[in-house]
C-alpha cells in the first residue's frame, strides 16, 4: 500500500472543503465527510503519534 503524505491529505481536505463552501449542498458534504472518514482510517492504519511533525521526522530533528 502506497504511503500518502500529510501534505496530500491536507491538499485534498482543503480542496473538499473550499468545494463544500462554494456549493454547500448534500453532494459536496457527502464527499467531504468521506474524505475525513478515509484520512481517520488511514491515519488509524498507520499509527503515527498524535503530534508527529512530518517535516521534522523527514528532517530528522525528532
């Protein structure tokens, strides 16, 4: 399984979410709300600390 970066989870949540502004309707919530349910899993998954800095662990300063 490909490992997604912070960084790309944060652009898309981003993305979903501007989108959801714009046009607040069931379509955009339902997509957004799947978005943050994936990015649960996935951070789940993973088991990375609750306050790791990806940078910083990419940068070794941990």
């Amino acid at each position: 399984m490909t490992t997604l970066s912070l960084d790309w989870w944060m652009h898309q949540i981003y993305r979903q979410t501007k989108e959801f502004i714009n046009r607040p309707c069931k379509e955009t919530e339902t997509r957004l709300l799947s978005l943050l349910a994936e990015f649960r899993a996935h951070h789940e998954r993973e088991g990375l600390p609750p306050k790791s800095d990806e940078h910083e662990h990419l940068m070794d300063f941990q």
